[in-house]
C-alpha cells in the first residue's frame, strides 16, 4: 500500500458522534461541496510512466471507498481499514492469511455463513475448525494448539447473543501466537470497540448496522497495525472484492448516523425484552441487557451506551409453530439481515442458522422455538403489539 493510500486518523479530534459525521467527509476542494463527490473512475493518471500518484486503479485504492475506510477507522480505533463487497469477503479476507494445516478457533454461537465458509470452504484447503463457546475462556485456551494461527469471535453472538470477554480472549490468543478477529456487527463501534481490548481485527457486515437502511451490501475490517493491514490489503488488491463506490457512499451516509440509530434501537430492544421476559407464552429470553442474561455483568462492563438491538426469545413450539409464529407478525418483518431502520423478525433454526449440521444446531441451543428480532426504530408500542398478537 502507498503512503498515500494509508488511512491515517491523526487529524481525527472530538466525539464519536462527531468523527461519525467529519471524518473522511472533508469539504470538496475543487467545488465547495459539503458532500465529498462519488468517484466511479475505474482508473486514473498517471504522472509518468512507473510513476504513481494517490490513485491508479480502483481496485487497488479509490477515493470515496478511502474517504469511508478513513471514516470507520476513526471510529472503530485502527490505524487502518478496508471495505470488501459483503461481510463474508472481508471474513474471508481474514481466512487467506491461513495455510495448509493451520488451525481456527471460533465461536460455537456464531453467524451461519462464518460457520459454512470455515468448515465447506476452508477445509478444502486443509485448515480445521474447533467451535469452542466464546464466553468460557478456559475452554478456549484449551482448545489452541501449536497450530492454532486465529481465534474468531463476535462481539455479540449470534443468535444466542452471547457475550465473549474480549480483553482475556485477546491475551490467550496472543499469548498462543495466534491472531485475534472479533465481528462486530451486532455490537457496533457505538457500543464496543474490540480493538481497545486488545484484539488486531474487527469486521463488520456493513450491510447491516453501518449501511442502516437494509439497501446495500458491503463488509468491512478495520485493523490494529499497520503491517496487519498491508497484509490484508495485499490479499484484497490480489483477489479483488471490493466495495463499489456508490455502495461506499451509502454506507458513509449510514455512518453518519449510526450513534443516534443504535443508541435509540437498544433502548427500545432493551425494553422489548424486558417485556418478552413477562410475556406468558415465552418460554426465555436471550437480551445482554437483562439481569438474567448469563455475561450481563461483562456487557456492562464491555458495552458503552447501550446492549445492541437484536433481541432472541424462545417460544414452546415445534419448529412449524415458530415458523408460523415469525409469519403472523406484520411490522416486523420476515427476513434474514439485521441493523436497519425497519424492524425484522427470523427463526434462526430455518433461515439464518440453516446452513448448520443439524447435530451442531442442537449442541449449539439453536433450538426450534428460537426466534430472532433485530429491534428497528419504530415505536414500541407497535412493536409490542405486533408480537403479541404474532405469539398468542
Ligand atoms: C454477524 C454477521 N457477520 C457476517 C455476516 C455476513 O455479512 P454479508 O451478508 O454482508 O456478507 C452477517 C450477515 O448476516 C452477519 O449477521
């Protein structure tokens, strides 16, 4: 990576909220423009030949995905990030560090398509997977072995929203020589920011939480050190998938009001869960924020302003019950995805968890009466009474 092409987030003063807006988003200097414009050149000129300047190719850097890199860099703490095409391209990134014979541990409560790309893609290469829960973390050091070179975590679990002590998991890895990576897409830089406990990489599906609006598509990793980062930016310029500048732009106008949506959408989920907990046909619920959840003492710890906004419950049902259960609600609607400003509902057991061995599901407590909701920003009383009326 050029000098040039390194984000740098020495300039970056003032609040979150502040460097959500500023950062990155400098005023256009040629135009005056407030909004810095989309740059959709695939190429750019050179000074002379063997001569590079800022840009060359939009593939190997391009200024509007720069302006968001330097944006979530700032706010995530890194020296550096990068923005792929989707969340799995940039977990997938973190996997092409690994060779033939290396090992991984990772989260047993963990998004399905994490799970699917370790265990039916990366074995194909050779590397093994150990599914460890993240929240025990004797078990985790005992389950890193002299070939153990990454230990993936999620700052929230998914779907069961547990919650790892990111400070020990760090200190184990790196005490093992292992790299750690933490997903932070349920918990969002607004709440936690891994890298200050220690961890070298953190991801986000910038689908979700970043982007806000359930209208694009893109991933994420902002990372802990420089060598770090020209590493995974070597692999991405080799392997090409990065995020489009339109969808760099949406997701930077996301960003700009990414604090005040998830700080308003863990109040209400907060709240949501509060009153499942009371409801008569829920059986339990799964919410960092309540008393009853089992790391609650962490996340208060490790959360900074609130508990996210994905709420899991379980009903008594068979898995047709739930299922009918997640298709009578009618604000909250039935899709997979999460982060937006529009409430969604899901059973992880058929949708997002699908792609999980059936034994590893049920080892797993991704049972068929879960239900998963990702709290938007309507009001709560509606989305009190849409479940209710789904549930009864
Ligand atoms: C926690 C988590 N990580 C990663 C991903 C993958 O992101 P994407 O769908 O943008 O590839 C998802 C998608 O749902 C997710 O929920």
């Amino acid at each position: 990576m050029s000098e040039q092409e390194k984000q740098s987030t020495e300039k970056v003063t003032g609040s979150f909220r502040t460097r959500a807006i500023h950062v990155g988003n400098e005023v256009d200097p040629s135009t005056g423009a407030i909004i810095p414009p989309i740059h959709f050149a695939s190429t750019f000129q050179q000074p002379a030949a063997g001569e590079w300047g800022k840009f060359d190719y939009s593939r190997s850097g391009n200024p509007t995905r720069s302006q968001m890199q330097t944006t979530l860099a700032s706010l995530e703490g890194g020296c550096g990030a990068l923005a792929f095409s989707s969340g799995m391209a940039a977990i997938h990134c973190v996997t092409m560090m690994l060779k033939t014979g290396d090992h991984v541990v990772a989260g047993c409560d963990l998004y399905g398509g994490a799970y699917r790309l370790l265990h039916k893609v990366c074995n194909r290469s050779g590397i093994t997977v150990t599914l460890v829960d993240m929240t025990d973390t004797a078990a985790v050091a005992a389950a890193i072995n002299e070939k153990t070179k990454l230990v993936w975590a999620e700052s929230i679990g998914n779907p069961r929203l547990s919650i790892p002590n990111l400070r020990e998991l760090a200190e184990i890895a790196h005490a093992k020589n292992a790299l750690i990576g933490v997903d932070n897409t349920f918990g969002t830089p607004v709440l936690v920011r891994p890298l200050e406990h220690g961890v070298d990489v953190v991801m986000h599906s910038a689908t979700k939480y970043l982007g806000g609006h359930s209208d694009c598509l893109g991933g994420t990793l902002a990372v802990s050190k420089p060598e770090l980062l020209d590493e995974l930016y070597f692999l991405q310029n080799s392997t090409g998938a990065v995020l489009d500048p339109l969808t760099c732009f949406l997701v930077s106008r996301g960003i700009k009001t990414l604090d005040l949506r998830v700080r308003e959408q863990s109040a209400t989920a907060l709240q949501l869960a509060r009153w499942l907990e009371s409801h008569p046909k829920v059986r339990s619920v799964l919410y960092p924020g309540l008393e009853s959840h089992p790391q609650h003492a962490l996340a208060c710890e490790q959360f900074d302003g609130g508990f996210g906004a994905m709420v899991t419950f379980e009903l008594d049902g068979t898995i047709e019950q739930t299922a009918a259960a997640c298709g009578a609600t009618r604000l909250f609607r039935l899709a997979v995805s999460l982060g937006a400003v529009e409430s969604l509902i899901e059973q992880p057991a058929t949708m997002s968890h699908a792609s999980y061995d059936a034994a590893d599901r049920a080892r797993f407590g991704i049972s068929d009466g879960l239900i998963r909701l990702s709290v938007g920003l309507e009001s709560l009383d509606d989305l009190k009474a849409d479940i209710d009326q789904a549930i009864r």
